[in-house]
C-alpha cells in the first residue's frame, strides 16, 4: 500500500491534488499536512473529508521532529510537496516568512525523509520525493507585442502568437534568475531537492508550472480578486499599465500532470508545466469583466470602470511562458480546457461559492485587504 504525504493539501492548488488521488486511488493512504496559514481553509475538502483513505494532520513542514515521526508513524512511501508561501506581493513585504517555510520546510521535509527512508531494509526503493514549483524561478522573458493584437485562444504557440507576444519560452534547462523574495525562496528550495538527489541519491523530482487559476483560489491573487470585486463593484487595481503577460493553466490540468509524473515521471528529471496560454494581465481582466457581467446579468462590460491603475509591483517580471513540450512527448499530457471554457467555469464557481468567499473576505482579511490597497 502507497502511504503519501501531500503537503498544502489545504490551500488551493494541495486540495485539487489530494482530492484527485483520495478518490482516484482507495488503495493508497493520503495523509495532507497543512500548517492552516491564511492561506489553507479546510473547506476547500470538504467533499472528501471523511473518505477512509485520507488523514488531515495540521503541522508546520518546518517542524522537523514532528515531520520525521510522521513518516514513522505513516510509513511513508512517497511526499508531494506543496505547502509554501505563494504571493508574490505579501513577499515583498515580508521575505523572512517565505525563506522560513520555503526554504527551511523543505530542507526540513527533505531530511527527515533522507532519514527515514535510508533507516529502512529497501532504502530508496519505490520512494518518491516531489516538489511542486513554479516558472517564476527562471525570472522574466523579454516581450514584443504591437498594439492591437488579441491574445491566442489556441493552447499551441503560432506565429501569431510568437509576433504577440515574443518567440522566448521557459525550458527546463532555463538558467534560474529569479527576481522577487517568492521566487528566490523556491529557487533556492529547488536547489535543495535536486542537491538530495545528487548527494544522497534521493529519488526527487521537480516541476514547474506556470499561473493557475480555478476553483478555491485564495482571493489575494489576480483572478479570484477580481472576480469577487466586481461582485461587489469595488476598484479593480491594476498593477502598472496591466502590460504583463502570465501563462494561465486550469488547476486540474495542473493536478492531472502532478498525478502522471509522480507515477511515471523520471526521476532526478525537471518537467515545466504550461498550457501556452499566454495573456496581457489587462486582456483577461475584460475578459473577467464580461463573464461576471454576462453571468450576474448585467450588461456584458458594464464594469470595466471598475479598472484603476495602481503603482506598479516593485521588479514586477514583465512575461511568463512555459514550452510544456517535454511533459507532452514524454508523458502524453497535454491541457484539457480551452482557456475560455475554463475561465466560465471558474467564474461561475466563484459566483455559486459566495459562502466559501465571503467567509474568507469577511473581518480581519477585509482589512488586510483594504490596508494592502490603500497603500498601492
Ligand atoms: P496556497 O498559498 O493557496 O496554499 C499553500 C498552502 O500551504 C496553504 O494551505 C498553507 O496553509 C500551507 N502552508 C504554508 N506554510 C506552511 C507550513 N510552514 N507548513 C505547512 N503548511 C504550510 O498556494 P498554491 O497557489 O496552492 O501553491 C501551491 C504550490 O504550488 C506552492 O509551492 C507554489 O509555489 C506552487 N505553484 C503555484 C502556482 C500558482 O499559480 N498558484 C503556480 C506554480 C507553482
Ligand atoms: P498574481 O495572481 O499575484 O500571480 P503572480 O504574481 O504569481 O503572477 O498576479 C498575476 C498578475 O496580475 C501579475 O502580473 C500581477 C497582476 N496583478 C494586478 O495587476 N493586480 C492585482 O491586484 C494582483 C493581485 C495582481
């Protein structure tokens, strides 16, 4: 029997993960550990939270001792790695934070699983150590896009494309640069993983995938803020000129590719993530703007004096863009969702949940919320 430690199991992208193999594999053990940040909210599992193979276990990854007894404990055969600190904007304001969880929890994470695994008769053998990172570790392309040019809505790069946007794309072999307290912290935790492999033979694996969107989003990021601020017809602050392009993928395409590489991914091997789909912020801001419109029944664009120009991110990274085409010849994965079937599905989600919005934007983070954006 599989016994898996999935970490952040309870913050957004964790729980797409954990629900996908506590209901997909009944055989295996799903144990999520989760600290319950700001970030993590059990509700997010609700639907699974009683399944027979799933334990919840509230611990912080940098809890060393506690760690290693739980691999004792569970018998621990394989972790997905997610727990971390994720904005970009609150590292800015606050690096120690994401050096402590990112760096240190995964250096903790990583040795008390060196530690166990090597104490057992088989070692290394049938173990897997997975870290989920992002594209933001490589730092930023350089763009060219004339004015006038409406995004691609095919998940392949055309020539179209390539004069919208820019011909660079991330590969895996990319040097890392990255330029905000965020992607330093998991650059230098990407480091780590790979140096386990290398020094003590751990089976690693990392992958680094681009933006996500999709259900049960924490709503400091882009998509799931402005979604609930048009709801509510408050200021949408755009960073800059809203020129900078990200790469969105739906998160369970995201969950679908972790599942494929950590049964058959190669180990010690690097895999980007991507759904090339590239957007200007301010493209898919008016996309987000009519699908609220149209689906509250307002009139289709209605809100767009909602947009405000905001100073702009400090080292804001101007362009994100994964080449995903070593997953797709490798593994066969490929992204499910048209983007603007995923976006509808998304915004509805975020529509029929006002519940699980509003019990997360009501007190103490409405007013880190306001505080945050008064200061921009
Ligand atoms: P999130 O902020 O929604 O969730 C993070 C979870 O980790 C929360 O449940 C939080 O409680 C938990 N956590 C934080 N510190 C912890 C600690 N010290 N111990 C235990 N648990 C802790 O993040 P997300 O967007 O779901 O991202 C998950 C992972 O995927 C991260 O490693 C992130 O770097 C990576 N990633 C995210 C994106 C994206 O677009 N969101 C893209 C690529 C990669
Ligand atoms: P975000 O969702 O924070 O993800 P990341 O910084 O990891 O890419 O932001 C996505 C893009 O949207 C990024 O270019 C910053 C921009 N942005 C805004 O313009 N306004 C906002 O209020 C937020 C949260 C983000």
């Amino acid at each position: 029997m599989k016994s898996i430690i999935i970490t952040g199991g309870a913050g957004f992208i964790g729980s797409h993960v954990v629900r996908l193999f506590v209901n997909k594999y009944p055989e295996y053990r799903i144990i999520n550990v989760d600290k319950l940040t700001y970030a993590g909210n059990l509700a997010n599992l609700k639907d699974i939270e009683d399944k027979p193979n799933y334990r919840f276990v509230k611990a912080d990854i940098c809890d060393f001792d506690t760690m290693y007894a739980l691999m004792q404990e569970e018998h621990v055969t394989g972790i997905i790695h997610l727990a971390a600190e994720s904005h970009v904007d609150r590292s800015i304001k606050d690096p120690f934070t994401f050096a402590r969880t990112n760096v240190m929890g995964t250096l903790s994470l990583l040795q008390a699983a060196k530690l166990y695994w090597e104490a057992q008769p088989e070692k290394y053998e049938g173990k897997r150590f997975y870290h989920i990172s992002t594209d933001e570790v490589y730092g930023a392309l350089e763009m060219t896009h004339p004015e006038g040019i409406t995004p691609p809505f095919s998940t392949q790069a055309s020539s179209e494309h390539h004069e919208a946007y820019g011909k660079d794309f991330f590969v895996e072999t990319t040097k890392y640069n990255p330029h905000s307290p965020y992607s330093a912290s998991k650059a230098s935790s990407d480091h780590f993983v790979r140096a386990f492999h290398d020094t003590y033979g751990m089976p690693t694996i990392v992958t680094n995938c681009s933006n996500n969107y999709g259900p049960y989003q924490f709503p400091e990021k882009l998509i799931p803020l402005f979604i609930n601020n048009i709801r509510h017809r408050k200021p949408l602050p755009v960073y800059g000129k809203g020129e900078n392009v990200r790469d969105w993928l739906y998160v369970e395409d995201h969950a679908r590719a972790i599942d494929l590489i950590y049964h058959q991914g190669t180990i010690a091997e690097t895999y980007n993530i991507g759904g090339f789909n590239e957007w200007k912020n301010i493209d898919i801001i008016k996309v987000v703007i009519n699908t609220v419109d149209r689906l509250l029944g307002r009139e289709e664009g209605e809100d767009m004096n909602l947009i405000t120009y905001v100073t702009d991110r400090a080292g804001h990274d101007m362009r994100y863009a994964i080449d995903s085409r070593k997953l797709q010849a490798e593994l066969g994965w490929e992204p499910s969702l048209q983007f603007e079937e995923g976006i509808e599905k998304t915004v509805r989600w975020y529509l029929d949940n006002q519940e699980w919005m509003d019990n997360i934007t009501s007190g103490e983070y409405e007013k880190y919320y306001d505080d945050m954006y008064k200061n921009r």
